[in-house]
C-alpha cells in the first residue's frame, strides 16, 4: 500500500477539485453517520461513564468484592463479611479467626491487588453507625484500630489521627463526626480529626439531635444532665435529671426535674415548669405539650394556648404550620389555630430537604404539597425523592414521571444527565429503552424495567424473571432471576443486590 507523497510549496493547487473532493468526502460522513442511527435504533449505544467503586459480594457462601464494572477485585474465599468503609476507596477490611464467646478476631486490611496494607496493629476496624431507621454506614476516611488492649484513630492511607490510647472509641450513633471515647471509665467526645471536643469526665454522652452542630446532652458522676455545644461551650448546667434530645432554635431545651418537664433556655431561664404531663418539642417561640394523653401548641413566653390542648398527636412542620391529628386522620393547622388543610389523611410528613408535604391518602397513594399547602399531585406512588439530584420520581397509573421540587415535569432524561439509556413503555404497555433523542435502543420486550443506575446497569424483567442490561443496551444477565423478597431491584453485571439493605452487598443467587 502506497505511503502517499509529501508536496513541496511551490505545486499549486486545483481549487475546483478540492471543493469536490471535500463535497464528496461530506456525502460519505453523512450517509455514515444515517446509517450509524440506523444501527442505533437496533441497540448500541455510548457506554457510560462510570466512578469506580466497591462492593461486598456473597457467593456460595463466602465473601468478596466486586467493583462498580462487575469485576472481581477479591475473590469470595472469606468466611466472614468484607467491610468496605468507603466505596469509593480500595480499602478492604477482612476478618479471620472469629471466636464468638471470647469476642477476638483478626483483622487484614486489603487493597484491590489484593495485598496487605496498613498493618503494624492487633486489629483494624471500620467506625460502624446507624441512622434513626437503623441503616448501617461507616464513618468515611478514618479507621479504629487497636493495639495491645487500646485504641485510636487512623485515616485510610494509614495516618495516624489519634494514638492508641483510649480504652475504647465508637462512633456516637446516628451522628456524624462524633465519637465516643471512654478513658478511665468516664466518657468524652473527639471528632473525626481528633480535635477533643468533650474531655472524658462524664458517665455517658448523647447526641443532643441528628447533627453534631447542635451539641450533646452529658451525664456526670452524680446522675445530673447538662448540654455541651460542639463549641465546648456549657448550654446546660448538669442539675436535670432528664434533658430531651430536642433543639429548640439554639437557645431552648427541654429538661426534667423530679417529675416536672419544663424549658430551660441557654441564660439558665426556666419556662413552663410543672405545667404539663409533657413537652415534646420546641421552636423559635412555641412548643408542643402533652396533658391526659392530649396535645396542643403553647407559648413559651406566657404558656398562652395556640392550638388547643386537645388532639391526638402534634408534630411541627414548616414556618407556623403543625401537623396535627384527629381521630387518627391528619390536617395541618398554624400557630392561630386555623385549618389549612382538612383531617382527612392516613399521615403527613415534612420534607424538610425539598420543602414539601406528603400527605397519605388511605389505599396508600400520596398527595405532595408545596410550602404554601397547595396541592400539587394527587394520588401517586412516591417511587424516589433524589435530594442529590433535586427530584421526585412518582408513579401514576403504571407510569413513571419525573418532577423537580418546584414540581414541574421533566423528562427522565432531563434528570438523568449522566444516562446512556432511558426507559421507555409502548402503548402494548411493554418496556424498552431509548438514547437521548428517542432512538430505540433496547426493543419493547420486558414486562418492567428500572432505569439506568449509576453504574450504567438497568434492570429488566421478562416472564417473571429479573435481568440486567448494560449501558449500551446489551444484556449483561438474561433474565433468570425471580428476586420476590428484595425491596430494591439494582444490578451490577450479573450481581444483583442483596435482600438485606441494611448491610448492602451484592449476590449472584
């Protein structure tokens, strides 16, 4: 085959011909690019791009780790469950020679070559934690580890945060940067860079709410509670003998003396004390009391009624608004004691996140309504809310919409930006998937389907049987799978998730 000539400058050259030339050479790429949409409509598509990550996977019961492709990074040998504290880090923890009476074990931490890393301690252990659903997470980027009989803190590449030390550290549960240490018997409180926050001098510690910004309710010697801000500052003296993990507006908690609940605020004022069976909860200006077995809303100032103290249960939604219910139906009312909206459903939630209501009509389907109370849908299934992403997926008469939190409807693939594939149902009520310009890519041949997840794979469902597709519409597991006890339907190749979402792996059975 010819290697072609090099021309010097001084040939000229024949402009009519080049036009036809480049012409010609534009008719080519186009009849290509035609026929590459062709090919499109039959099923191939770009492959997407894909964060790598890792996942425990169980087989023929034992344990391994798979990536976000589908590939084995360690093969499933082990016995006992591979902890992954950050997926989105090669940072395997396995362990070995379990005695269960004794409470010993050993610990060996992997990376994906499967070789040995950050070693030099007894053991090396993940911060286990729990959210108020009793959902599994793992602290990010630090590590327990201990040696001979004591503790500390170190980072996944092996920095030391804290020395082995303490006698014993957990993550305080359902709260994030916060662990618990204990030294001497007595407990404090550091955080995830080792910063003290609370020296070790009380007999237990709690997190005051859901956020560590919000302080901790400390314990002393005597039996007495106070409050400590995550500013080391002292909110409430330790003279109570109960204090509610509420935060009121950062300034009012609710404490108990002897038999009486009451509100303290942080100058050591005290508000409504002995007046009520129980307070449940505080705001900028009002709480939530409990009398025979009744609620309704005060003031804290002057313990004046808001809403009469005469409803079967109170929770605060948004600006002056309260959840209230009535007969076991739910309204909303406002701090003047108007109804703004009829005690007529099954439940009502506030979605701080996104700003929203959902109200629980009684067959189960919900109603969203904005900050202002209109309602905006009506008898949907609530498939996801996205707060990443700033969406609500809803399903209305056996299909799936999409709305932003202003709810304005938007296509699946204006909020699936990084999909390759987006599902699609024919008017036979069939599932396929098509590209971003509404190419047919996977044909109209399963019976479900779940959109493509992040890691590019979409779940599909033929006679009964559960498959995966990938990311350009080729299958990657034909459907085989029944999966009736799983709550979610997710695939990474042929791995599909575990029944188990509180400990969230995958499995090929």
């Amino acid at each position: 085959m010819s290697r072609g000539k090099r021309y010097d400058g001084e040939q000229k050259l024949n402009l009519k011909k080049v036009f036809a030339v480049l012409i010609a050479i534009a008719v080519i790429i186009m009849f290509f690019i035609g026929i590459g949409k062709l090919f499109n409509k039959d099923g191939v598509a770009q492959e997407k791009a894909v964060a790598l990550r890792y996942f425990p996977v169980y087989t023929n019961e034992k344990w391994g780790v798979i990536d976000s492709k589908g590939n084995t990074i360690i093969e499933p040998t082990y016995d006992e469950y591979i902890v992954v504290p950050d997926n989105s880090k090669p940072v395997f923890i396995t362990t070995t020679n379990v005695n269960y009476e004794k409470g010993t074990y050993k610990t060996t931490v992997l990376n994906e070559k499967n070789e040995g890393i950050l070693t030099g301690y007894d053991t090396v252990d993940a911060f286990e934690n729990y959210d108020e659903n009793n959902n599994l997470w793992y602290e990010k980027d630090i590590l327990k580890v201990s040696k001979d009989g004591k503790y500390g803190v170190i980072d996944t590449s092996g920095k030391q945060i804290v020395e082995c030390n303490y006698d014993s550290i957990e993550a305080l549960k359902g709260i994030t940067n916060s662990l618990l240490t204990k030294q001497n018997g007595k407990y404090g409180i550091i955080d995830n860079v080792g910063t003290v926050i609370i020296e070790n001098k009380y007999a237990s510690i709690e997190p005051l709410s859901t956020k560590y910004e919000y302080g901790f309710i400390v314990k002393d010697e005597k039996g007495k509670n106070g409050v400590i801000t995550y500013t080391k500052a002292v909110a409430v003296e330790n003279k109570y003998d109960d204090i509610k993990n509420v935060y009121g507006n950062g300034k009012y908690y609710i404490v108990k003396s002897g038999n009486n609940w009451e509100i303290v605020d942080t100058d050591g004022k005290e508000y409504l004390k002995g007046k009520y069976d129980d307070i449940v909860f505080v705001d900028s200006q009002n709480a939530i009391v409990k009398n025979d077995k009744k609620y309704g809303v005060v003031s804290i100032e002057d313990g004046k009624n808001i809403i009469d103290i005469n409803y079967d249960n109170i929770t605060y939604g948004s600006g002056e608004n309260y959840i209230v219910c009535k007969d076991s139906k739910y309204g909303i009312m406002d701090v003047n004691g108007n109804k703004l909206i009829d005690f007529k459903y099954s439940n009502i939630v506030y979605r701080e996140s996104s700003n929203i209501y959902e109200a629980t009509n009684s067959d189960y389907t919900s109603d969203l309504l904005d900050s202002s109370l209109n309602v905006k849908l009506t008898n949907v299934i609530i498939s996801e809310y996205n707060e990443e992403d700033g969406y609500i997926k809803v399903r209305e008469n056996d299909d799936y919409k999409y709305y932003n939190f202003k709810f304005e409807q938007k296509e699946n693939k204006d909020m699936l930006a990084t999909n390759t594939i987006f599902l699609s149902k024919n008017e036979e009520g069939k599932y396929g998937f098509v590209d971003r310009n509404g190419n047919v890519v996977v044909n109209y041949i399963y019976d479900d389907a779940r959109e493509q997840n992040d890691y590019g794979y979409a779940s599909v469902k033929k006679d009964g049987l559960w498959g995966s597709i990938d990311s350009k519409g080729q299958v990657a597991l034909e459907p085989s799978l029944s999966l009736e006890n799983n709550i979610l339907i997710e695939f990474i190749g042929k791995w599909h998730l575990g029944e188990d979402l509180n400990l969230y792996y995958f499995t090929d059975k």
